[in-house]
C-alpha cells in the first residue's frame, strides 16, 4: 500500500534571501502538522529529483499525497496564508488543482 501521509515541501534556492528568511517560518508550521511529513527541497540541490520543473518564483508550497500532487504554488512566506492551504488539504476539503508539471516529490525525502 502506497504512503498516503501528505508530504508538505518548500522549494526554494539557497540563494534566494526571501527562502533563507522564510525557513523558520516553515519549520514552527511543521510543529503545527504532526501527522504530514515536511521537506525543505533546495531546486538546485535537488534538480536531479524535481525533472523538468523550474519554479517561476520562490518560495513555492507543494503539497503530495501519494503520487497524486495536489497543491504547487508560489505563496508569500506568511505562516497563517501557508496554514490554511495545509489545513484544507490536510481535511482533504480542497480539491486538487491542476499541477504545472508532472511532479514527484517522493524522491526529495
């Protein structure tokens, strides 16, 4: 039986000042979700894992269940913004929405 638990990743780039600030940020949200699993995923570290696809802008919130990618958005680095997205695919209220790419996460862990 395939991991059901949703996977919750920030892709971001060392580089990117914005990223590095936000990391706390996304760290106190993991506290919040015990039952998710949080991945930081650097997209130059990890390009190998990440395919064809190139963040438009950064940071960028991915949510996967599964195989099944829910969630890929850039987001401001506002915990409560990033809580609520989490919360509602958390409850499995919010549709999937149609991802940019095909975009497997699983190999970022």
């Amino acid at each position: 039986m395939a991991d059901e638990t949703l996977l919750v990743a920030c892709l971001c780039a060392q580089w990117c000042h914005i990223c590095r600030d936000w990391r706390a940020g996304f760290d106190a949200l993991a506290a919040r979700f015990l039952d998710a699993r949080f991945v930081w995923v650097d997209v130059e570290d990890q390009a190998a894992q990440l395919g064809d696809f190139e963040p438009d802008d950064f940071p960028v919130l991915a949510l996967q269940r599964g195989a099944r990618l829910l969630y890929c958005a850039t987001l401001p680095q506002q915990a409560a913004t990033w809580q609520r997205v989490i919360d509602a695919y958390a409850r499995g209220d919010a549709a999937p929405c149609a991802p940019p790419t095909t975009l497997d996460l699983r190999d970022c862990v």
